[in-house]
C-alpha cells in the first residue's frame, strides 16, 4: 500500500463509527449501501487532496472541515464545535453578561449586522444596519454558528471583540476592537401617533420586561390609541420564553407556539396572563426579525388576526440541543421546530407579510427617512368618512 493510502482505512473507520454514532444519539437510521457510497467519494476527494494539493494537508485539517461542513450546511444555526468551545459552551451557553452591542444574523457569505444598540461602543465605531462581519477574534464568521456568533459578541464587562467589517456602502473594511458593556437603553419605545395609532419599537426583546410594557401599553390607550402597530423590525433577540410572555399581553391565555420534535408530538408553549391589549393589532417586520420576534408575530397573527406587514422574516423556526461527541467535541444541532398555533412553520422560509412594504438598504441604515414606517402607519390610520351627501334642491 502507498504511503499516501495507508491511513485511509483506519480514517474511514474512525468517521464512520462517527457518523454512526451520531445516527444513533439523532434517532436516525442510515441505509448501509447508501452510507458506504457516500464513504467512497469521500475517501477519493481526501484522496485527491492529501495528494494533489499544492502544498501539505495535515489530515486533521481536511477532517475538521469535512465535520464543519456536514454539520454547518444543514442551516445556519447548526455546527460542529471542537473540544474546548464544546466545553465553554455547555459550561455557559450565552458567553457573559456584557456585549459590543452588534446583533447580527448569519447570511450566506459570514455575519450581517442587523442592529447595533444606541450608546454602545459599536454605535460609537460608527457600525450600521447592513454592515458585514467578515471575522470574529480572528475566526472567518462563515465558519460559525449562529449560537458561535452570538457567543462571540458576549464576555465580561471590559473585556475587548477584535471584529473584521466590510463595510458595503464604502466598500472599506476596517478592524475594530470593541469593549464589552452591559445594556442600558431602553429595550423599547411607545408613543402615539398621527390617527390615534399607538406605535411600540421592540429593540431587545430578550430585555423587554412585560410589566413596563404592560405599563406602556395602558397609558397609549388612555391617550386615546385606538389600534397598535407594534415594530420588530431588525430585533434578532430572545428566545421562545421571550416571544411567549410578550405575546400574552395581546392573547388569551391558551398556546402561543408548539415545540415540534422529529418523529415526536407537539409540546405546547402556552401564556396563562391575561390579556392588556384587545384592540387591533398589526407587527411591522423584515429581514431582521427572528427567534422570539417571529414567534410573537406567528402568534398574534393566529391567535388575534393580527396583519403582518413590512418583509419576510429571517426564518429561526428551530431549537438547538447540544449533542456532546466521544471525542469531547459536539455539536449545536437543530433539533425541533416551532409552529404556530394554526399549524405554520417559519423555520428557514420565514413569515411572510400580509401587505409587503419594502425598505432600501439606506432606510434600514438609517441615513434615509423611514418611509417604510411611514406608509405602515398609514395603513393603520382609521379611513376619513365620506362627505354627506348634499340634500336635493
């Protein structure tokens, strides 16, 4: 056997028992002539590469990337984590207390930034909406999770995020150091507006004490708002908790989403408040809306016909499990879906409006107007009487 062979085999054996032990931990089952065929053309592009590639592969590397990329091209919220990271991340899944206070989603070339929070450092850099995260302390973010990514913004309060950003309007890139801060604006803004339409912006919903909103939403009726237009425009925060105590405040008590496993039945995910706000409802929403902002969304439009408006959601419909691995290292892995209660998934397709109204990159910047708001509050303004008619001579 050549040189370049003699450890193929035993590299073959090592990944199948991974991925059959992995088969085994997911509850699937792998069609043995199926496997080995897709084994086959592994063993030839490692093959190819270890032997043809310009300068030396070490074969840890070419493994590394081939879990990677098993794992990380199911969707952008699964991924293959090493040893230590799989560890840091059991042991501490949201990385720390303080962030730089980018959010930002995974798109198909690495991270996007789709809000950056009022007084942090990032907004002091000069980040906006729409600015691309190429690296995070050093790691290219395409090679990242969605939980890695988050992870990454958080640490200690003080503590420095070495981010790589391209910026498109400019079509610069720059590297910044941010200094992690604990959050301290407002986690939302209400007002009322033209029409008596009551308007609440949700900034972190993760944040978003249902008590103060409570509070916000009793004093926009008693200045007279006779619908709402709550804007979850560009809020990529909170989970399903997050996305379900928000909801009661405009639900009656019953399920607000269902948690929908492989194979296994529904587990309901249900608000027992009582309802603050009964008056019509619509969400404004776009490309930046996910997690819990969807779930709330799906929710209100199911539960009390509440219109969607604006642009299709990001599309987390899905929960992630840790799966730990016999080597040490693991996996973030999706492991159920979320559904509404009239029976819709989200997951990867987002939600789509009820009326579309699309935004310009500018907009979403915040170097234009918000002409996108504008014409969702005037869609909710209540429709003037006709003139009376004028008596017959």
């Amino acid at each position: 056997m050549s040189q370049r062979f003699r450890g193929l085999p035993v590299l073959l054996g090592s990944l199948l028992a991974g991925i059959v032990f992995t088969g085994f931990v997911l509850g699937a089952t792998v069609g043995r002539e199926s496997l080995y065929k897709y084994l086959n053309v592994f063993a030839e592009v490692y093959t190819l590469v270890k032997g043809n590639y310009v300068d030396p592969v070490d074969e840890n590397v070419l493994l590394d990337g081939a879990y990677h990329g098993m794992v990380g091209g199911l969707d952008p919220f699964s991924g293959f984590l090493a040893k230590d990271e799989f560890q840091a991340m059991q042991k501490d899944p949201v990385g720390g207390p303080a962030d730089t206070g980018v959010e930002a989603l995974k798109g198909p070339g690495g991270a996007v930034v789709v809000a950056v929070r009022a007084g942090s450092e990032a907004e002091k850099a000069g980040l906006k909406t729409g600015d691309q995260i190429w690296a995070m302390d050093g790691t290219p973010s395409r090679q990242l999770c969605l939980a890695q990514m988050r992870r990454a913004q958080r640490g200690a309060e003080g503590s420095v995020a070495r981010l790589l950003i391209y910026h498109p309007r400019s079509q610069k890139r720059e590297e910044l150091k941010l200094r992690r801060t604990i959050a301290v604006s407002p986690a939302f803004e209400s007002r009322v507006t033209e029409g008596k339409v009551g308007y609440v912006r949700v900034f972190d919903l993760s944040r978003t004490d249902r008590e103060t909103l409570k509070t916000a939403l009793a004093g926009l009726r008693q200045k007279g708002a006779t619908r709402l237009l709550l804007d979850v425009r560009n809020c990529p925060n909170g989970g399903i908790d997050d996305g379900v105590r928000v909801a009661g405040l405009f639900v009656p008590p019953g399920a607000v989403a269902f948690v929908q496993e492989r194979g296994g039945s529904r587990v309901a995910k249900a608000s027992t408040t009582a309802v603050v706000w009964s008056l019509p409802v619509a969400v404004l929403e776009n490309a930046g809306s996910a997690g819990g902002a969807e779930l709330l969304s799906a929710a209100l439009r199911a539960r009390v016909k509440a219109q969607l408006l604006g642009e299709a959601t990001y599309g987390l419909g899905s929960t992630q499990d840790l799966v730990p691995l016999p080597s040490g290292d693991g996996l973030v892995l999706s492991a159920a879906k979320l559904v509404s209660p009239d029976g819709q998934s989200w997951n990867k397709s987002g939600l789509k409006p009820d009326k579309e109204i699309v935004s310009s990159a500018d907009e979403r910047a915040g170097v234009e107007p918000d002409l996108q708001l504008q014409k969702a509050l005037e869609m909710l303004k209540p429709a003037l009487a006709p003139p009376a008619a004028a008596k017959a001579a």
